[in-house]
C-alpha cells in the first residue's frame, strides 16, 4: 500500500536507536524526508547514515539535542520549522523502587517524558492545522493501560501525556491533523535489555532468567521487533489514517488481558 506521504517531512525523536529508528526507516522508505534527533551525535550521525544510504530518494538530516531541554527542543525546530509529521519520543525513566524516588527524578522524568512532549507537539501543530495536514504520534508505553511494578514514573508520566494528546485531539481533527499514541509492549531494543538488568537485581534473578520469563508471558511468545513498530508507526503517520485520533494503540504481542 502507498501510504501516501512521499514528500512529506518528519521530526523523529529518539532516532538514533530501537522504537525511534525504525519509525525513521519505515517513513523514509515511504519517501518521507526525516530529521532525526537524538542526544549523542556520533550513534545519531551513525544511524542517519545507515536511513540515507538505504533510502536514497529522500532527504535524512539530524540534530544531536537533548528533548528534555528548552534550548535542545529549539535547536530541533530551528533544523525543520515545519514539519508534516511528528514521532514525540524520548528514553524512558529509570527502574527504581516508587520509595526511592527523588525530586530530581520526578522533574527529569517530566521533563522527559511530559512537559518536553507537550511542547514538542504544540510547537508543531499550529503550522500543521495551517497546512492542512499533520500527523503526531508519541511513543508511550504498555504501561498507560496496565501499569508496572518498578516503573513508576513511567506510569505516571505516560498516562498523562496519552490524557493530554486525547484532549487536544478533537481541536486539531478539523484540520487534519491527527494526534495518536503508540504503546510499546516489550520491544527487543537496548531500552528492554537495560529493564531486565534493573528487574533482576530486584527480583533476585539473572538478566536471562527474567527475559526468558518475560518472554514466556507473551502469548505471541517473542518480543517485537523496532522494524514492525516502525510500520505500524508510519501507517498511523499516512494519508489513509485521517479518521483516527486521539486513540492509544498497543503493541504488545498479546499481553493484556483485559477488553479496553
Ligand atoms: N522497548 C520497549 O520494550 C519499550 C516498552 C515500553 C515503553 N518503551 C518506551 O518507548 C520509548 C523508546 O524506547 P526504545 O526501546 O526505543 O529506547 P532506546 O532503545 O533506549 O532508544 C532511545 C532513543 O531515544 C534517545 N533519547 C533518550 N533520551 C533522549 C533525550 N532526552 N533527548 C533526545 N533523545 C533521547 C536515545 O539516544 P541518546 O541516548 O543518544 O539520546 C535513543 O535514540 C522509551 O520512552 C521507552 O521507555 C519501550
């Protein structure tokens, strides 16, 4: 299917690596020119070249800055002033026990997490209800519908970006501009290895013992790949995907269990 969007410019965060990386593959092999952000240039100038040199069509830029900050979020709109579409995407906080949670740790998460992926996407979506055409996605987390022992902040930070997202949507819907949230299940990323290492020192096992057991509560019984997140994450960017908004989708092999 063609979904669309050749032509189309994209701001995708958290690209250097995993869920953010194969959201930039699957929109530039769908002609989408994508600037791609992460913090540290070297693995983020590494894996622009590795898009560029597959998809030769298109125009892939990056900008090495921190999303947690004013200054790292302007120097991404000063590198693409208008973007068609936004993945809103950044690392997730810590594995910690909810107990030794810090102040510092709750304003890093927000910053992280909420407050600077809010103003990734009003940045975005007044030029994109002036063109006529938007498509936001944030990268989330399983979490938002069933949330995790030891991932507290992720809980919190998570389930209140989704609610801010479906909130703004039905303002932006007559413009085309849609807003959506994916929700990662466990994703075979550097992201899950670094969970299994935290989980098993407070689970008293070894990082292979809890990936395997992980692994064993899917009932897809395999972790996701970055590649099919990325698909999926381009379709929901497409021209075809203008009727939906303001919904949260997971991907997760199977591993809720409840209806809604
Ligand atoms: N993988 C999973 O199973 C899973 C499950 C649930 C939720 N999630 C969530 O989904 C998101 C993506 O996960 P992932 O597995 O793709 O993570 P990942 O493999 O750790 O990749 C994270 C990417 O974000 C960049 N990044 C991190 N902090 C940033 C910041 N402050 N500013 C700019 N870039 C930043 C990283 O590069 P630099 O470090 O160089 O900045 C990297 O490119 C995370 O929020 C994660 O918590 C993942």
């Amino acid at each position: 299917m063609d979904l669309g969007i050749r032509g189309r410019t994209a701001i995708v965060c958290g690209a250097s690596k995993g869920l953010g990386l194969g959201s930039a593959q699957a929109l530039a092999s769908e002609g989408v020119n994508v600037l791609m952000v992460a913090r540290t240039e070297e693995t983020l100038q590494e894996a622009a070249a590795q898009v560029q040199a597959s998809f030769a069509d298109v125009t892939i830029t990056h900008c090495a800055a921190d999303l947690s900050s004013v200054e790292g979020r302007d120097a991404v709109f000063a590198a693409c002033t208008n973007p068609d579409i936004l993945v809103a995407n950044a690392g997730g906080p810590p594995v910690k026990d909810f107990r030794q949670l810090t102040e510092q740790d709750w304003v890093s998460a927000l910053n992280s997490n909420l407050y600077g992926m809010t103003d990734l996407i009003n940045r975005a979506v007044t030029g994109m209800c002036e063109r006529g055409f938007g498509r936001v996605v944030t990268i989330t987390s399983a979490s938002v519908k069933m949330p995790m022992v030891g991932l507290d902040l992720s809980n919190a930070m998570r389930s209140g970006l989704v609610s801010y997202c479906k909130g703004i949507s039905a303002g932006l819907a007559q413009h085309n501009v849609t807003i959506n949230s994916l929700l990662p299940g466990l994703h075979a990323t550097e992201r899950l290895d670094g969970i299994f290492v935290a989980r098993s020192a407070m689970m008293g096992k070894t990082p292979s013992e809890v990936e395997e057991m992980s692994r064993n509560q899917i009932p897809a019984k395999r972790f996701g790949t970055a590649e099919e997140f990325g698909q999926f994450c381009a379709f929901l960017c497409s021209e075809h995907a203008g009727y939906m908004t303001g919904q949260t989708v997971l991907l997760d092999g199977g591993a809720y269990t409840g209806l809604a």
